[in-house]
C-alpha cells in the first residue's frame, strides 16, 4: 500500500503540469484570500480550497495509471484488490488532513488578524466545510472508479460548478446574512458523522466496482 501512496504522490506532485496545476490553483486562492477580506470570501476560499485540494489527488492518479496500464499491473501485487482501493482512500484521506490544516490557519488570519468575523462563527463554517470535503471526495472517487478518468474529470467539474453556483444562488436569494444565522452547530453535528459514514460507504462500493472492472 504504500507503494501505491508514493507513487500517487508522484504523479501529483512531480509530474509538471500537474504541479503546476497545484501551483496554479494555490496561488489563485491565497491571492484571493489575501486581497478580499469578506465573510462571503472566507466562506468561499474555505469551501472551495477543502472540497478540490481534498478529492483532487485521484483524478492526477487515474490519469497515470490508464496511460501506463498501471492497473494491470497492480494485479501482481502482493495486495487485495481492497487494499490497492484503500491505499487510494487513505492518501485522500490524509490530503483532507493537510488541506483542512491550511484552511484552518486561513480562519485564524481572518479572525485574529483581519478580525472578520468571530472564532466560533468561523471554526463552525470550517467544521462543516471539511465534512463536505470528506463528502466530496468520497463522491469523486466513486466517481473515478465507475467511469475512468475523462469521463469522470467531465462530471468533476460538472459537480464543482454545481456546488459554487449553488452557494453563490444562496447568498443572492436568501442574503449572506441569513446563511450566517442558520443553527451551524446542529449542521456541524449532522454532517461530520454522515460524511464520514458516506466516505467508508464510499470506499466499499469503489471496491466492488474495482473487482468487477479488474476480475
């Protein structure tokens, strides 16, 4: 397994254009983030940078491996097929960590520095953007994993729109202000155990579809 986690972290990080796509986008959002001092930008940055940084992993990996046959390869492994799929959960898993971790030390910027809004308002607003994170992803890899990677790249970002037109229309149609009153510890309380309970959800059902796929 962790074979299979270093070299995804290869193909994301050493490949060029994929770090220069990370490159990109990172910059783009710290940018962002530094120049637009609004609660509806920290919702923004905090929900966007969680969502694709913590899914975004599997996409870079599919790629590779489709050109290489990896897949096939993988098959003489001294692995279940359960495990090659875990390996896969677990570096996103751990790419949730790393980007939550930075968008957490957004928050503090914006509370104690930009004074925006207050700690817990915000540390909620996190909380739950790093359940939809967990969401998301296991979404994206379930996606992968049915459909390969152009398709499922042209679903991604289908699903991406989706989600910041769907954020962007309530803010315009109900006002950032009613959002910010919404009851954020029941949504917080309600959304981390489901995303939790979906990602392993998830991960059994990528495993079914890779034993089918690879029999």
């Amino acid at each position: 397994m962790k074979g299979i986690i270093l070299k995804d972290l290869y193909d994301n990080f050493r490949v060029g254009k994929n770090l220069a796509s990370y490159i990109f986008g990172g910059g783009f959002i710290v940018i962002l983030g530094l120049l637009i001092n609004t609660k509806f930008n920290f919702l923004w940055v905090t929900l966007i940078t969680a969502t694709v940084f913590s899914s975004c992993t599997i996409e870079s990996a599919c790629e590779q491996d489709e050109r290489a046959n990896f897949n096939r390869m993988m098959m003489s492994f001294p692995l279940s097929k359960s495990q090659i799929v875990a390996a896969r959960y677990l570096l996103a898993l751990c790419c949730a960590a790393v980007t939550n971790l930075l968008t957490f030390l957004y928050l503090l910027y914006c509370v104690f520095l930009r004074h925006i809004l207050s700690f817990r308002e915000a540390a909620e607003f996190w909380g739950i953007a790093l359940s939809f994170s967990i969401f998301f992803s296991g979404l994206t890899h379930i996606t992968y994993y049915l459909f390969g990677k152009k398709l499922a790249t042209i679903i991604y970002v289908i699903l991406f729109l989706i989600v910041g037109v769907t954020y962007s229309l309530f803010v315009v149609v109900l006002g950032l202000t009613d959002i910010l009153t919404v009851n954020r510890t029941v949504l917080l309380i309600a959304s981390f155990p489901l995303s939790l309970g979906f990602f392993g959800l998830s991960y059994l059902i990528s495993v079914q579809i890779y034993k089918r796929r690879y029999a």
